[in-house]
C-alpha cells in the first residue's frame, strides 16, 4: 500500500524553529535568574557621589538583573533641604550598565539621598547627590589610605570627629579600607564616612578583594568619575591581579582625561605608580610595591594631560616623587605631575623610605583656582601628611 509522502521542510523553517526554541530557552532563563527584577546603582553613591548645581543633570549609572530592561522605575532626591523627584530624560545602555539622565531639581544646598524605587525595591543611598552652586578660590581636600583595621576602630572614629570640625571640602579615600576583609568590619568603615557632611569618595585597594561583594554593594562603581568645581577626580582601581590597571580603566582613563572639559585632572589609585628606588627597603613588610600593569603608559598620559597630581597609599609612609620618578621633599612648585604618597590612616606603619617619618595620619590638600598649591599641613615642611596619632 502506498502512503502519502510527507511535505519536507525547508532549511529556512527548521532554522527559524531551532531559533525560537533557543529564545525560549533564554527568556525562561533570564526570568529564573533575573525575576523579579533587580537593580543595582554603582554611582552616584556614597564613595563615587555627583556634585553640582542646578540647571546641571545627574548621571545615573545602575545595573539591571534582566538585561535591557527597567520597567517601572523612579527616581529621587531626600535630604534636610527637602525633596524631589528626578526625571529621567534620557537613557542608553553601556555594556550592562545602564545610564540615566535626570535634570537636577532647585533644591538647596547640600548632602541628599538618592532612593531608587522599582516594582521589588526601595533603595536609600546616604550622600549620594551634593548640591553646590558656588566653588570658592581654594579648595581644600583630606586624602586617606589604609584604613585602620579591626582593633583599632578609635583611630577612624577620631579621624571623622577631627573631619567634622575641619570641614574639608572633600575626603578622598585611596584604597584598602577593609583590612582583616570581614563584612563586620566593612560595613562599620562605610558607617564611619557616612557621618561625614562632605564628599566622600573612594578608590579600591588591594585588601577590598578579601570581602570584594561586600566592597561593590556599598561602595559600587570601580572606575569612577567625579567632577568637582574645577576638577576632575578619576578613581582608579589598580589592585587587578594585586598593583595592575586593567585593559578596560586604562581605556576609560584615557577616554576621561581626553574629556576634560577644561577642568584640572586629580587621579587617585592604590598603588603608587614609581617604584621606592634602589636605596629603598623595597616591599617592606609587603607594602613597598607599586603599580605593573599600563605604567609606562599611564605616566605618558599624566604628562599629556597635564594631571595635577596623583595620588597613592600602599607604602603606609609618606612620600612624594616628580614625574621623573625623583624623591621629593621640597614645595609641589616643581614642574609636571606630583606623585604623593600618603600614609596610612590606621594600619601598620612601614619604613620604606629612611627620608619619612613613621607615623598614622592624613593628607592636606589645597587647590588655588584649579591648581595644586599644597600637600601638607606644615608650611616649613610640606611633604609630609598630618599626623592623626598624638596629643
């Protein structure tokens, strides 16, 4: 008996099917994993915040758990001076990051926290948004480095107590924050500069990679622009396989330095980018390292863009180089890019260099319209930082 033939099908519909059952694979994949949604900000935030005044617009930059989707998203502003909501008027995708713009509202002066609302969430992010209308003739910022670890928590508590009452115009905190690498102790850090009323903003260390999630949920973004008054301050994360920048923040330094905008470039990054020098105690106690990866290429870019300064921890001690790699113990009115060392803020002190006292304690900063005028606290002796241990 003869049966009818069946019709066969053609190569483009068995595509097409195949193609629709990978799709469905996908899409039930993406809703197992990434539903209900889920979003995460990286800036601004405490640590990489936004600082300006109206009419200027905020950038938001945040990551969705179901790619290329925000259904149902709002955003606002709340602090002392009262709150807003903030329309988003414009969005694109960056790789998996998504970037929001959002007009700033005529609120007045001040710290405010950005909420970010979705169908699942409520997120409140403490000193996120600066409002700042005015910009002074001279600005004076702290820096800090290798925080003080478990035991020693008087030391940070004394620090943001000494901060309240100086009121610097911004605190920069350049990496290894979490010694020990417990969540406990991370979390009380965060705390801490929370109580600060300024900018607080943060680069990553070494010792972040001991309770790394921990370190991207609180503080977010890695590589991080911050645009203050005349300057821009580039957080860098140079702790990629321990003292290397990455293929990507080298592209995206290069990519911020050529867009300036007219402003002063300050960059900060863990590992200083000289090494001690021959006459040094190298690797000291295992802090005399320094920056690997991209250096060549990075001390090109600092002399092209005319960077103002960079800024290290690491060493816990103090010390200060010329763009020639040259130990420097005179005022920062020598040519070309400063390259400051600071020490740490509460960890073990090291003696890598004999010049530099050992010593706990903190950096000055002073800008003059746009320019690094000085980096230390002692007009005799400039160089080193000021000393947080003491009567």
């Amino acid at each position: 008996m003869n049966h009818p033939s069946r019709p066969e099908r053609s190569p483009a519909l068995l595509t097409l099917l195949a193609a629709l059952a990978a799709l469905s694979v996908l899409l039930a994949s993406l809703l197992a994993v990434g539903w209900p949604l889920q979003v995460r900000v990286a800036a601004p935030r405490l640590g990489s915040p936004w600082i300006g005044g109206p009419p200027s617009v905020v950038s938001v930059r945040l990551a969705s758990s179901m790619p290329l989707l925000l259904p149902g998203l709002s955003l606002s502003l709340e602090g002392p001076g009262g709150s807003a909501p903030l329309p988003v008027v414009a969005r694109h995708w960056e790789g998996a990051e998504a970037v929001l713009s959002a007009p700033l509202p005529n609120l007045p002066d001040g710290a405010y926290a950005l909420r970010v609302q979705t169908p699942t969430q409520n997120l409140l992010l403490p000193k996120a948004v600066f409002v700042r209308r005015a910009w002074p003739e001279v600005l004076r910022l702290v820096q800090i480095a290798d925080l003080p670890p478990p035991g020693r928590e008087a030391l940070m508590q004394r620090f943001v107590t000494l901060m309240r009452e100086a009121k610097p115009d911004a605190v920069l905190v350049t990496g290894d924050i979490n010694y020990g690498g417990s969540e406990a102790n991370i979390d009380f850090i965060y705390s801490q500069l929370a109580q600060l009323d300024v900018p607080v903003i943060v680069a990553a260390g070494n010792h972040e990679r001991e309770a790394w999630h921990r370190y991207l949920r609180l503080f977010g973004a890695r590589d991080h622009r911050t645009d203050f008054g005349p300057l821009a301050i580039l957080s860098l994360d140079s702790a990629h396989g321990r003292d290397a920048l990455t293929p990507t923040a080298f592209a995206w330094l290069q990519h911020e330095l050529a867009n300036l905008a007219g402003r002063t470039a300050v960059i900060q990054l863990h590992h200083p980018v000289f090494p001690p020098g021959s006459s040094a105690n190298a690797e000291a106690g295992g802090t005399g390292g320094y920056l690997r990866g991209f250096r060549r290429s990075f001390l090109e870019l600092c002399r092209q863009y005319q960077v103002a300064v960079v800024l290290s921890g690491h060493w816990h001690q103090d010390a200060v180089f010329d763009d020639q790699g040259r130990f420097r113990t005179d005022r920062p009115n020598f040519p070309g890019t400063k390259f400051v060392v600071t020490t740490a803020l509460g960890a073990d002190t090291r003696q890598v260099y004999e010049q530099s006292p050992r010593r706990n304690g903190y950096r000055w900063l002073e800008f003059r319209n746009g320019q690094l005028a000085a980096y230390g606290s002692d007009p005799h002796n400039p160089v080193p930082s000021t000393a947080l241990a003491g009567p």
